[in-house]
C-alpha cells in the first residue's frame, strides 16, 4: 500500500501538519505503508509561480507523481476565510483531473474555532469529489486549542483519527475485493 499525506498549511511549525502527520502514523501503525507527506510549505515559492500544466518544478512533479502511486490520501488544510488555503487549491488546480480517480482520502482541517469545521464537508469533500476520491465518511476537524507545542493533545481527536483511518482502510479492502472479484 502507498500513502500520500498533503499538508496544505503554509506555516512551519504547523498544527495542520501536525495532525496529517498523526493520521498518517494512526495508518502505518495498522498497514505497512510506503508513505510520503507532501508539505505545501517546504515549496510554496515554486508552487505559487508555476501557471502552465506541463512545466512543473521537479518538486511538483516529485509530487504528483506520489500521488499517482498512492492507493491512500490525506489531505490537511488550516481553515482561512471559511475555506481551504490557496495554495492547496493552486496545487490541486494543477493535477491531471484523472490523477485521484479511485483513489480513498481521509480529510482533515485545523483552526481556531467550532464555526470552521463545516469547511470540511463544503469545501474540501466537493473537491476531491470532483477528482474521483472516495472519502472515508469520518472528516477530522481540530481546533488549534487542542494542540500543545504543535503536538496534538486531545483524545475526542485522536478517536476521530482512528475512526477516520478504520473507514478508510475499510474502503480500500472492499476495492481490493471488488478488483478480484471481477
């Protein structure tokens, strides 16, 4: 199994990732995983100044490519002005539409308060569904409260977590059984 962790915050240290790191270390404690985590931040520069689809940076290209590999996605993002980054969404404005189709995501958000969390079912989950992902029907929301030196300390969250990766690897299995099946 391959897994593709995406922290689209833009800030390091970062509680976003933080929690995408968690969700991706709650997956490899359950499967043997080959992962990557692909942090927005580590080349926003190269990110934001790309425009054509066939001139990627060799960091982008690195990254699409895992993403092309990978069986399982995470998807993190803060919550600014009730929606994902931009930048998150310049990087998926780039991907090949037919790049995810098939692939299972577990989504999540960070920020600062309650009134954020909806950000997840009416920004982020459309988006992915345009892309062909199947969800796992858990979405993880924290709030940045919840971290301590950008370590997250929570229990309801880290039940969500594993709630969250449990539906996903679920999905997974029932594609794997399907495929032979047919």
């Amino acid at each position: 199994m391959k897994v593709v962790a995406i922290s689209g915050s833009l800030s390091a240290p970062s509680r976003t990732k933080a929690l995408v790191e968690n969700i991706l270390n709650n997956v490899t404690q359950k499967v043997h995983a080959k992962h990557t985590l692909i942090d927005i931040a580590q080349f926003a520069p190269e990110l934001g100044s790309t425009v054509t689809y066939n001139d990627f940076p060799k960091v982008l290209f690195d990254a699409y490519a895992a993403i092309a590999e990978a069986d399982l996605i995470i998807i993190g993002t803060p919550v600014y002005k009730a929606s994902y980054t931009g930048l998150l969404k310049h990087f998926f404005d780039l991907l090949d539409p037919k790049l995810l189709v098939g692939k299972v995501g577990v989504l999540a958000a960070t920020g600062g308060t309650d009134q954020h969390a909806l950000v997840l079912e009416y920004q982020l989950r459309p988006l992915v569904s345009f892309f062909g992902v199947t969800t796992a029907p858990t979405a993880i929301y924290a709030r940045d409260n919840e971290f301590i030196d950008y370590r997250l300390h929570s229990e309801a969250i880290e039940a969500r977590v594993n709630t969250a990766v449990n539906q996903a690897l679920n999905l997974l299995e029932n594609k794997a059984a399907q495929a032979l099946a047919a």
